[in-house]
DNA sequence: CTATGATGCTTCGATAACCGAAGCGCAAGG
DNA sequence: CCTTGCGCTTCGGTTATCGAAGCATCATAG
C-alpha cells in the first residue's frame, strides 16, 4: 500500500526542519493514531478487533495508520495480532500523564478556577 | 465561530464513553493542535505570529483550533497575543517527555538529524 | 470435498476536514 | 487621510477520512 507516514529527520506536514519531535507531532496528530495506540498498550489486539475497540474506526484508515506505525517501527504485526515494538512502548510511556491530566481538565472544567497568564 | 471541540464528560469522536482520557485524545489528534500548544509553550504569540511558526498554517484552520482550545479553557487570548492557561501548561508538562523520546526514534530509525530544540 | 466463519486487507463513491488567497472591520501611527 | 498590523471570515478547491462491500486465505466442521 505504501502509506509510509512521518519519520524523524524528513520534512513533515507543517515543518520543513526536519526535527524529530516535529515528525512526532505530525505522526501523532493524525486521526486515531494515539487512540490505536493507546488500545494496544492496554492489549495487543488484531486488526477486527482494534477496529472493533476503538468504535468502528474505519478499516482503510486502521490499514494507513498500521501502515504508518508499522513504518515507524512503533508496532508489528505477530500471529496473535498487532503489539508494540518496545519504542512503542516507549512512546505511550512517554504518553502516559496524558491519561492524569485529563482527569484533573474533567475535574476542572466547569469550575473557575486557575486561569491567569 | 462556535466551533467547540471536545471537552470531557461528553462523546466524542470515536469513543461514547466520555472518559476524559478520550476526549483528550480527540483533541489532540487534530491537525495542527499539539503544534499550537507547543509553540505557545515556547513564547506567547498572536495569531499571525503562530500562522507563521507554523509555517504558514490555514488561517481557518488555526481560527477553529484556537476555539476549540480557548473554549478547552486550555488557552486565553490576551492583549499581547495568546497564553497557555495554567491548564495548558499541565498538558505541555505532560506532554514534553515526547521531546526525548523523538530524539531517541530519530537515533533508532537510523536518521541522524538530532538539531537543537 | 464443501461450507462456514474468522482473519487481514482493499476498493471506491460519499462526506468531512483542511487549505490558502483574498478580504473585512478595527485600532494605532505617520 | 493613508498605511500597517491585528484577529478573524469567506469560499472554492484539495486532501483525508468514512463505511459498506468485497477478496483471498486459513481453520474448523459437516
């Protein structure tokens, strides 16, 4: 299919230089990506059943962003499903205060506090 | 403009659930979204400013972003352009272990164009 | 040998998201 | 007055995503 998403050191949507955490954020920035990821840190899960997971998540999208991922190195493709390479496993580490921060945004919003520059 | 983008407690884009971790994923897995909070994170800058670090980003595109992030109570404008709420400065700092971790991908993916952040 | 069901993955027309050049209304400076 | 910069909108064209249907393959069952 040649998806071949963004790779550190190559220009990336949005970012000629080239940085790496550029190539990141347009990686990540991409629909469904972080959520795939996300669901198979929490289990390792074939194609079906990712797509089942994350909602019905359309099937020529998964393949793009398996592709993409695939390409990135971030997962690979084992006869019982999809896993995280360990620089995947990295990355959702990397990812992980995500998951406390938004519970204290949810904790927060419809309250007024905090906000000044 | 009215765009409002996702805010915990409430479905989203490919998850009914609610759970903030969800809502948090959907909005950062917009274009251009995580870029806008980095460069912020940086320097406060007015809208022309951030159209062009980010190299020249749709005007329409960062009105919408700049909404749906302003109505996230993630940022505010202010007379000198705008900021991250304390908020968004949380979501940054939870965020910036990415920065290392793309340096480490730069140096696995056999590309060595590690600049400077 | 069918047939049935599951898998990973592709196709393709429809829809939504994004792009980008142009322009608007406003405020400040010359 | 004229210009400059600002936040922001408009709108026609482009790209990304959707989703139902289908294909090839493998395993198990009849």
């Amino acid at each position: 299919m040649e998806a071949r998403g963004p790779r550190p050191g190559v220009p990336v949507r949005g970012s000629e230089s080239g940085r790496p955490v550029m190539a990141a954020l347009d990686l990540l920035g991409r629909r469904w990506t972080m959520r795939i990821l996300w669901e198979l840190s929490q289990v390792p899960a074939g194609f079906r059943e990712l797509q089942r997971r994350c909602e019905r998540m359309s099937s020529s999208v998964l393949t793009t962003r398996l592709d993409e991922l695939t390409s990135a190195r971030l997962l690979t493709l084992q006869p019982d499903g999809y896993h995280l390479t360990a620089l995947g496993r990295d990355l959702v580490k990397a990812l992980s205060p995500l998951d406390a921060w938004s519970r204290r945004w949810a904790k927060e919003t419809g309250d007024m506090t905090t906000e000044e520059s």
